[in-house]
C-alpha cells in the first residue's frame, strides 16, 4: 500500500469505507425479508389451521346437537320402555327416522344395563352387552359409559366398529330420561367421511402440506388421518405420547399456536395447531 501513490490509496479507502454500511444495511435487508416471510407464511398457516378446525368443531357439535334434540322424543321414551319387534317396526317407519338414515350410518337404543335393544340398522346387534360382552370396548361402548356417567351427551373417539365392517366410527350418546329418570340412551353412529374430507382438503397447503388429526388414548396417540411421510390408512398409526411433536403434544393438550418445529417424521415444518 505504501508504494500506492496517495490518490489511489485515498480511493481504495474510501470504496472500502463505502462498502461497509451497504453490507450491513444488505444483512439487515434480507433479515427482516426473512422474518417478514416466516411471520407471512405463520399468519397463513394459522389462518388455514383455524378455518379448517372451526369446519370440524361446528360439524361435531351439530351431530350432538341432534342427539340432544331426539333424546327428547317421546318416541323413543316409549320404546325404551316397551323395545318388542311392533315398537320397533313403528319407530322405523316414522319418517323423521328415514330422514335420519341420509345423515347416519345408525341409531341405536340401549338400555341403563348397556343392553342394546334397538338398531335402526345393524339389526344384528340388538342384544349385545356394551358392559361385557364382544362390544366392550368399542367407541359405542365408550361413548355409552362415559354418557351414564356423566348424565350428558358424548362424543366418542372414532375408532373402527366391528358390527359395521370395521368402519372407523364415532358415536354421539345422549341419555334419555323419563320424569328426570334415566332410562337409556340413544347412539347415532357416524363414519369419519366428512372430517376427513375437512382434514384433508389441500387447499392452501400445495403438494408438501398436510393436516393431521389425532386423539390421545391413555400413554398413546392415534392418528385418525392418513400420514403422507408414513403412507398406511386412516387410524393406522400410533405413537407414544412422549414422540408426538410439540405441536402434537400442545394440541392434544387442550392448546393452540404456531411455529416452526419437526412434525412426526422428523421434518422441519411450518405449523398451525389446534384443540378441538
């Protein structure tokens, strides 16, 4: 440098002088590009997550809404307290129950012992016991415990139902009550088809995106959707609570939020969560 003549040397040092705030201000740039971008594709995120768990939190809570509305029915009052084949030749022609058939894979009577004595379908399962018997630990048994329980509506888990080919199911159970008297419940049965259609609608999440859905069961998790990294069916995959992502572990916990972390394989996402 010292052999430079003085202008050019004046020059040098005044291009790398120059130079320094347009790198700093070109890091400062593409930071907050980045976090702009991050805080962007976040908002969408949520957005999506949102919309599709209000979509699934208003379907489930119409399905108990119409249980509660036909625990009301002095119909099926009646036929609890006398289930014989002419009582339930009436209740199965009576056109409010054809109309429930376009909504529901069955509707079921069952009395306070767990006793099944009426099946608007599955005609074959009239005279099982939820209690004991074969069907002790299906949703339908679950939902039926915890509703005589409880003194509430329930909605059960979806998982797959013997009687119905093994059709992964859930079942809305309202007690029924004469004179503030418990006398059984109703159960309407239904398949998993629209919440997966809700759940796995790409819409927003273009060909990498996914939506999972999942239920806690004891020490476990069961994903009720299908996995894309992992491929198999609906209610396929279990994993131990401890495994889940923290997004996973923070939904199922009663939370919602959002971030960057590593979903169920192990891959950096960008995700929404929801309770519902």
């Amino acid at each position: 440098m010292k052999f430079l003549p003085i202008a050019l040397r004046l020059l040098l040092s005044y291009v790398v002088v120059a130079m320094l705030p347009v790198t700093v201000l070109a890091t400062l740039y593409l930071t907050s590009f980045e976090n702009l971008l991050r805080e962007t594709v976040l908002a969408s995120m949520t957005m999506i997550g949102e919309k599709k768990s209000d979509q699934i939190d208003q379907y489930l809570v119409e399905r108990m809404n119409d249980a509660q509305l036909l625990s009301n029915s002095n119909t099926l009052r009646n036929s609890m307290s006398r289930p014989d084949k002419a009582v339930a030749d009436k209740l199965r022609d009576a056109d409010w129950i054809r109309q429930l058939q376009d909504n529901y894979n069955d509707m079921l009577l069952i009395d306070v012992d767990g006793n099944v004595v009426f099946s608007l379908r599955q005609h074959d399962v009239v005279g099982s016991r939820l209690l004991n018997g074969p069907l002790s630990q299906t949703s339908l048994a679950k939902g039926f415990r915890l509703a005589m329980l409880t003194g509430d509506t329930q909605l059960s888990h979806f998982l797959p139902y013997p009687p119905d080919a093994n059709r992964p199911s859930a079942f809305v159970v309202a007690p029924l009550r004469d004179n503030g008297l418990v006398i059984g419940a109703l159960a309407l049965q239904r398949d998993m088809k629209v919440v997966l259609q809700v759940a796995t609608d790409p819409v927003g999440l273009g060909q990498s995106g996914e939506t999972v859905l999942a239920q806690r069961q004891g020490d476990e998790v069961l994903f009720i959707t299908p996995l894309k990294q992992r491929g198999g069916e609906a209610l396929a995959q279990r994993i131990a609570f401890n495994d889940v992502s923290p997004g996973m572990g923070e939904a199922l916990a009663g939370n919602h939020a959002r971030g960057i972390m590593k979903d169920y394989a192990g891959i950096d996402v960008v995700a929404s969560w929801h309770y519902l």
